[in-house]
C-alpha cells in the first residue's frame, strides 16, 4: 500500500514537473508586441548612457563598461523577459508606466522614480526592448 501510494506519488510530481514548464514558458517573452510607439531607441540608448539618471549605477547593461551596478537586475535580455521586475507583464506600455514611475506600479520596488518624462521613457523602453541576448555585455 506505501509503495502504491509513493508510486502515484511519483507519478503525480512526474506530471507536475510537466505542467510547471508549461506554466513557466510564458516567462520567456516573444519578440513580437515589442515596438513602442513613437519611441526612438538609439536616443533611448543616449539617455541611459548619459548618466543623468543613475541606471548603470543600479543596473549592468550591455555596452556600458562602468558602472556595472547590481542593485537591480542586468538588463541584458530585457526583451525577452516576460515580466518587469518579475510581475508586471513585459508589454510596451507597461514598461513605459514602470520607466516613469516604478513605485506607482509596485509600492515596495527598490527602483525609483528617476524623473523620466513620457517621451524620455518611450525612447528607453524602445532600447530595451533592443536588449534580445541574455548573456550580452
Ligand atoms: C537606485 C537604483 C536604480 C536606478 C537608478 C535605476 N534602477 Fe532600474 N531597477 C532597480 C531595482 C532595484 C530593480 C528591481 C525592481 C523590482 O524587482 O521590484 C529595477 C528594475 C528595473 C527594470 C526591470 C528589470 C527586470 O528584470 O524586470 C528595468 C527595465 C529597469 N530597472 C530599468 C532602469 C532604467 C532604464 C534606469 C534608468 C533610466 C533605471 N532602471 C534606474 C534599481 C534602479
């Protein structure tokens, strides 16, 4: 009867296994639904190199050698993420409202608001969502 039962078990955790990849596979955002409107990403790619708004001194992001900061996620990748911050959906107009505001979003982020405007933030999250490779430095 035990062993019976550790076999359902078994058997039951062996499909679990299955679901939870399926579950998880949206994780890993399409490209597609990735172009935001009126967002200009070589202007995005100035504005975060710029300094003026700190992002390397949180973040690691590709192309930028120094800072390297850790305090939030590398960036590498972002395009295909399929959640900002790992709970809010990847999509183009979410990104722009977490870009200008994080802390409206999600009360208990540690990004804040770095004073991007509208157009700023367009332009942003259209680099970012240049960001395809995981691995790039
Ligand atoms: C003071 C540090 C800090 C600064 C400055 C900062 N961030 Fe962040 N950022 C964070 C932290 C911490 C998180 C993780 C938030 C969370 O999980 O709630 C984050 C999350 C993010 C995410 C979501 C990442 C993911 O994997 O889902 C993006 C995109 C992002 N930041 C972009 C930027 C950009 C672009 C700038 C500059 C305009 C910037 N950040 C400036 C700290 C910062």
């Amino acid at each position: 009867m035990r062993i019976r039962l550790s076999l359902v078990l078994l058997g039951w955790l062996g499909l679990a296994g299955c679901d939870l990849s399926a579950t998880y596979a949206p994780a890993t955002a399409d490209l597609e639904n990735k172009h935001v409107h009126d967002g200009d990403a070589a202007r995005g790619f100035s504005l975060v190199a710029s300094g003026s708004y700190g992002c390397a001194a949180c973040h690691a992001i590709p192309g930028i050698r120094t800072p390297k900061g850790v305090a939030g996620p590398p960036l590498a990748g972002m395009a295909r993420r399929g959640f900002i911050a790992g709970q809010l959906p990847n999509k183009p107009g979410v990104m722009v409202a977490f870009l200008q505001d994080p802390p409206a979003l999600l009360a208990t982020t540690g990004m804040p608001n770095v004073g991007l405007t509208l157009d700023e933030a367009r332009d942003v999250a259209a680099y970012l969502y240049t960001l395809e490779q995981p691995d790039a430095e």
